[in-house]
C-alpha cells in the first residue's frame, strides 16, 4: 500500500494546466458491482458530450460513509446496487472538453462538482428545494454512476469553479462540508444561538465549521470517542465533550449545565442513533430546533411529549442546495480550514483504491458506529500509466 | 380612423369568427423573427402581432415542423388582455423593454393540447390546459432559490422579444402547462394568469387570518388581489379607488370596505379614512395595485407599525416617499413582481369555487382581425368601456 502524501500534494496542488493527451477517453474508474465486488475497470463515456455539460478530468475525491455503506452492503435502504455504479461523489477536477452550448467554463478550468442534477421541472426544484427532488440524479446513488474515475461528465452549472487558493482536495471537501452548511441553515445558527453538535466524525466536524460561520461561538460538541475532540477544538468548538457511556438524559443534564439557562437553542444530531435523537430532544431549549443530519435505524424510540411540551422543531436535513459558492467562498477565505479534516491520501489504481476503502472500513469498524470514518482521498494523477484490465479489488 | 372601427364594428356584431384550417408550415419559426406578411390562400396559424406603437396586424404565424424536447403543441382556446398588453401597443414599451420586431401579443391563456413533443409524460392529445407564460433559465440564484420569477433570462409571453399566446397554436413546455379540472373552462384557465399576481402579492405580504388587508386600486389587479385575499383568509379588506365604478364590483366580490375617495383627498386624508375602515389599528398589509407617488404615500402613512406595503401597481418608477416614516415604524416595503409557482394553487382554488373569477371577465370577442381591433381598443379605453379583463374565445 503506497500512501502518496504531502509530496505529491504539492507537486499537482496549483496546476492550471490541462492533463497530458491520452488515448481517446480512456477511463478506468472504480466500479461496484454488488456489495464487496468493487472492481478497476473501464467505464463507457458518452460519444458526444451531453448539451450543457463538460467532461472533467477527475483529480481528487474523498470517500464518505454513504460509499462504504453501498460497498459492503450493495445498498442503503431502497436504493439498490442491481447494476455496474461508478462509485464515489465528493469531487473536484479539471474541465478537458465542453459539451455544445456551455458558457461560463473553458478547457482548464478547476472546478468543484456538485454531485446533485435535479430535474427542474418537478416541484421541488421550482421552489427552491432541489436537493428533495424524487427525480434527483446524484452521483453513485444507484443507478447513476458516481465520479470515481479518470472522467466524468457533468452539467457546467453544477460545476463551479474553484478560487485560485484552493486545492482539488479543498474543492472536493466542499462537498461533505455543504452538508454542514445545510445543518446549519436548517437549525438557524446565527450570533447569540447556543449549539450543540452530537457526534464529532466527519459530519459534525463540517458542521462545527459551518457553525462558526454562521457566526456562533457558544457551540458544544460531543462524542463517545476522544480522537476527534482535539481536531474540534482547533476548528472553533467552544467545549469539545467525551461522553462515554451516558444515557441521553445524563448527557442532556451536560449540555444544559455548558449552556445555561435552558440548554442549546438547536442541537444538531450527526450520529443518528436513537440514543443521540433522544438526546437532542431531551436537551434542546424550549422553543429550539433539532435537526437530525445522521441516519440510523428507520424506527426510532423518540420523547414526543419533550417535542410538543418544549413547542421543538424536529427538523431532517437532506443533502443540500446552493450550498457551493458559499463554502468555496469561505474555504477560500481561511474561514473554514476543510485541510485539517484529511487524513490519509491514496493515489488512483486498483492497489490504492483497495488499499483506501480498506483504510476507511477499519476506521469505521473501531468506531462501531455506521458514520465515523476518517477522511481519504484517492489522487488522480492522469500522467501515470494506468492498467486498463479490469481487476477485482476486494 | 373613427369610421374604420365603426367598420370593424359592424362586422364583429354581424358575423360569426370563420374557422381557419391550420396546415403545419414547412418553413421555421425563429423568436422574434418572422416571415414577411404575406395573405395566405390557407391559414397556418393566425395570430395577432404586435408591429410597433398603434399597429397589431392579425396575421399567419407559421409553426415548426417538428415539436422540441418535452414541448407540446397546443390549440388556444381562451386568452385575456392584459394591461400591459395594451401598453406595449400604444407604447411600443414598458421600461426596458422595447417592441423592436413583430411579437406575438397576450400571455393570459389557455387551451387544448393538440399534439406531444418527444419525452412527455404529464400530459396527452386532448387534455385542456392553463398555460403558465413565463419559463425561467433554472441556472440562476433566483430560479435555483425557487424565485423563478426574477430569473434574468426569463422568457415570458410578449414580453420583448418573446411571442406571445394570442394565435391558434402555440408551443410550450409540458412541464408548464397546467390540467384544468372538468368543472374548469378555458376562461378560468387563462384567469388563473392575474389570479397569479394576486396571490404572488398576498403571499409576499403574508395574508392570513388576523390580519386588515387594504388593496389600493380597483382596477383588474385590485380585484383579483381582492379574490386571492380572501381565499387567504384575511380579516378584513378594504378597497379604495378614485373612481367609483369598480367599487360597487369589489362590494359584490367580497371587500367589507369599499372606499371612494374624494377628489382633493390629501394622502394623509386618505390614510387615516382607510385606518378607520380597519380597526382597531388600521391595516397590517397594503397592497398598492395603482403603484404611484400618492397611493404609495397613502399606503405608507395608513401602514400599522410592523406592517408590510407591497407595491404590484406599475404606474411610475420613481417617486417621493416618507421613508423616515417607513423607518421609524419599521414598515416593509415590498416589490412583487409577477409570480412563481402559483399555478396549481390557482386552479385549485377555482376549481374548488374558493374563488369565482367569472364576474370579472366583462367582455368577450371571438378570434378575427376586427375583433382584435375592437377588442384592443375596448380593453385600452376602460374608464369609458368598463372593461375589466377582456377575453377572446378562439377555436
């Protein structure tokens, strides 16, 4: 297992330069069969490059748990795996060709990708909430193919282009911290809200991030692992808490007792363990706002009398919409530091791709819990030679 | 001038609209270019253009061969004049938009779907549908924020330089053409057009039971407004106008106050008559259907502290106000500006007789080159007419 590191970091982290000519479109890409048959293969491009869209060379992705998730068990709930996917959707890249029709983006131009392409004429999208379309294409939800592959076609509208300091990590990490983003807006952080942040694995790092943003500062956030609380901290927690072993009713004691006088005003669920839900509910300020970002069981034991005695908005938090200019802008502001959240880096082959997935399986295992994982990126540097045969990796 | 449509007149009155057999024409059909008039042995697609200031010729339109991606075509069977309608042709503008090739006119409108496009799925041949006018560019903020109204690239009926609805056939995406219920007709189909406006402004200004409502201007806007009021639930409206004929129709319609004001009223008088008529405070909303200096003063002075005034009236651009005032009693001043995503709504609250449109459809003319005359020059001159919406049935 080759981990690539800082070195190689460096050396693509600024290029503006279009990736070397290789054969016409050659594009192994990481593809999922069925659960645990993720194979190196090449993966079909369109002849011609759909009207509006361009075709990005794909130059870093991380993984998320969702993927893990569709690796070992070939689905999450009714989406399925019945077919080849192309697997992974946190991405940024190059732009190697235009579709007919594009404007705004040119050959060479970095850009982050939005991994959602709704279909406007549903009702939701005309109303501003595309991300709750029935008809959304999004990368590697079944049956749509994901983007971890030498190209990908995309719409240019979702593909934004990424300030001159950013890496292609930072822009593929907009992704996970649009989720983040959109917490925070579903739960109304703002100056003198006091927030709290159950779980402090990825997802609740983005949102302790976005949460600063927004302008809070009182934010408390919580897990039953100390790792992370350190990383917490430096990105802008108030009070980083280890909570072992606690009932939901002594951890609610905990979080009134940080954030008096009556608890936080939103409490932001990135676990979604019924005993995390409860907490929230039971914690939360009269009047205040849950929202439930992490998802576990479908059925959960939850204190609805706390819901309507306390008049609380339990709020779900889906995906995200228009959430991309704002977190580049803020990336590229040094607001939001995404760097500090990716730790382990893989290049683009079938040994390293194996080698990533491993990596964050194990994270996933010691945890215990189904979305505490560790941030990987696979590198894409389309100057190596790439094997062409396809190849079972796990 | 007079004599012609004297002429024109005596003909609508006497004949009936003859029928036009529509042959599809070989030749395209580019936006705001079309070929020259020429008088046909065969209609393709007869159609009232906009020319310049004063000219609307009623002329062949022809059609593309073939329908675009999830287009359908569809038979126009009701289509409403609107007032902007009637300032584009007797201006040749509104604001920045300016008449500068033959365009289509109407946008009120609704008819019966004819053929399919390829890759339609919500409708088929035969379904009768509102034709909602304006298709935004989704690719903007406003439209990606569910504002698709304020979309830049926007491509609305009649508005320069896109054609409008007042033609046989026209092609529209599927996607915004609305099914009428069996107890809908083509006309409330076209009215859920301006009900549109009225209940994009009601929700602008968040009309809901416990709130006074006053509607400024009892024009087919004020009306409407009142309508879609209603169907919010407000607690009390007031309408007020200047002239008197609409306010006995807004009485009728429903307004529990229906204001005359005085010829020399000062706006500071008017405010404090529509004050009284909505106690104990006054109104909390005020929608300016007029949209000038002095209704927008009025409402301003009227406005409860904490209340909104939303402006739908396009009557001047640039005005003097008391914006001291405003401030001081945190008044919301709120533009609106057409509507987004109120077609379904509209045609449910007609269909479920929440809203009855009919008595303001005050005239009705059949699909001719006369009687587009007289129906335009009715529509502009409604202080004498008592027009409110005219209607043309086709087909």
């Amino acid at each position: 297992m080759q981990r690539l590191g800082r070195a190689f970091r460096t050396a693509s982290r600024y290029s503006t330069a279009a990736p070397a000519e290789s054969t016409a479109w050659h594009n192994p890409a990481a593809v999922l069969h069925r659960a645990n048959d993720l194979r190196f293969e090449h993966h079909d491009l369109p002849e011609e490059i759909p009207r509006g869209y361009v075709r990005v060379g794909i130059r870093a992705l991380g993984i998320c748990a969702s993927d893990l998730h569709y690796l070992h068990q070939g689905r999450i709930g009714k989406a399925i795996v019945d077919r080849p996917m192309v697997i992974g959707h946190e991405t940024a890249g190059q732009v190697v060709a235009l579709g007919p029709e594009v404007t705004g983006l040119e050959v060479g131009n970095r850009v982050a990708l939005e991994p959602q392409v709704p279909c406007w004429h549903n009702i939701y999208p005309r109303a501003g909430r595309y991300n709750l379309d029935p008809g959304m294409k999004y990368f590697a939800t079944p049956p749509v193919h994901g983007a971890l592959a030498r190209f990908v076609d995309h719409p240019a509208y979702q593909s934004f282009k990424l300030p001159d300091n950013l890496s292609f990590e930072e822009g593929a990490m907009v992704e996970p911290l649009s989720n983040g983003m959109q917490a925070c807006r579903r739960g109304e952080v703002k100056p003198g809200k006091s927030i709290a942040i159950l779980g402090a694995g990825p997802m609740g790092l983005n949102a302790l991030a976005c949460a600063r943003a927004h302008g809070a500062s009182r934010i408390v956030i919580t897990d039953i692992r100390d790792d992370n609380l350190p990383l917490a901290e430096r990105l802008g927690a108030w009070k980083a808490l280890h909570t072992p072993m606690m009932s939901p009713a002594e951890a609610a004691q905990q979080l009134t007792s940080l954030l008096p006088p009556y608890g936080p005003d939103t409490v932001i669920d990135c676990v979604g363990h019924e005993s995390t839900t409860q907490t929230a509910i039971e914690a939360v300020a009269p009047g205040g706002i849950v929202v439930q970002v992490g998802m576990g069981k479908d059925r959960a034991n939850f204190p609805v009398l706390d819901v309507v005695f306390k008049e609380l908005d339990f709020r779900g938090c889906f995906r995200y919409t228009n959430t991309y200019p704002i977190c580049l802008e803020l990336v590229s502001e040094g607001k939001i530091d995404v760097s500090s959240m990716i730790t382990h880096r893989f290049g683009f082959s079938a040994e390293e791709i194996a080698a990533g997935f491993r990596c964050a399986a194990d994270r996933l295992t010691a945890t215990g819990i189904s979305s505490g994982c560790l941030w990987k990126l696979s590198l894409i540097n389309s100057n190596k030679a790439l094997k062409s045969r396809a190849s079972t990796l796990l | 001038m007079a004599l012609n449509y004297m002429r024109a007149l005596q003909k609508v009155a006497k004949s009936r609209l003859a029928t036009c057999s529509a042959v599809t024409s070989s030749r395209g059909y580019a936006t705001g270019a079309l070929p020259e008039a020429v008088e046909p042995a065969v209609w393709r697609n007869p159609a009232a253009v906009l020319h310049g200031v004063n000219d609307l010729r009623f002329e062949d339109v022809p059609m593309p061969d073939r329908l675009q991606d999830e287009y359908v075509r569809i038979e126009m069977k009701a289509v409403g004049i609107c007032g902007s309608d009637v300032h584009y042709w007797k201006k040749g503008r509104i604001a920045d938009f300016v008449v500068t090739g033959p365009m289509v006119i109407g946008h009120e409108s609704a008819g019966t779907v004819v053929e399919l496009g390829p890759n339609v799925t919500n409708l088929k041949v035969g379904d009768r549908v509102a034709v909602e006018p304006g298709v935004p560019c989704w690719h903007n903020k406003a439209s990606r924020e569910g504002r698709y109204n304020l979309c830049p690239d926007i491509r609305f009926f009649a508005t320069p330089p896109h054609h409008g609805s007042l033609a046989q056939y026209i092609d529209h995406p599927a996607a915004f053409c609305f099914p009428l219920a069996p107890n809908l007709t083509h006309e409330e189909g076209a009215m859920a057009e301006p009900l549109s406006v009225g209940v994009h402004a009601c929700r602008r200004a968040g009309v809901s039971p416990g709130k006074n409502v006053a509607i400024i201007g009892a024009g087919p806007i004020g009306l409407i407004t009142l309508l879609a009021a209603k169907a919010y639930g407000a607690d009390t409206i007031a309408v007020t106008d200047v002239k008197e004929d609409n306010l006995s129709l807004a009485d009728t319609l429903g307004a529990n106050v229906a204001l005359l004001q005085q010829p020399h009223a000062t706006t500071a008088q008017v405010a404090e008559a529509l004050r009284t008529a909505l106690p104990p405070f006054g109104p909390d909303i005020i929608i300016d259907c007029a949209g000038f200096e002095s209704t927008m003063q009025t409402a301003v002075q009227a406005c409860v502290p904490g209340g909104k005034v939303v402006l739908v009236g396009m009557g001047q651009n640039e005005m003097k106000l008391p914006m001291a005032s405003a401030s001081c009693k945190e008044v919301d001043l709120l533009g609106s500006f057409r509507y987004a995503n109120t077609y379904a709504l509209c045609l449910k609250l007609m269909e479920s007789r929440k809203v009855d449109v009919m008595p303001l459809i005050t005239h009705r003319f059949g699909f001719s080159s006369d009687e587009v005359t007289v129906a335009f020059d009715t529509a502009s001159r409604a202080s004498e007419t008592g027009a409110i919406k005219v209607m043309f049935n086709m087909n």
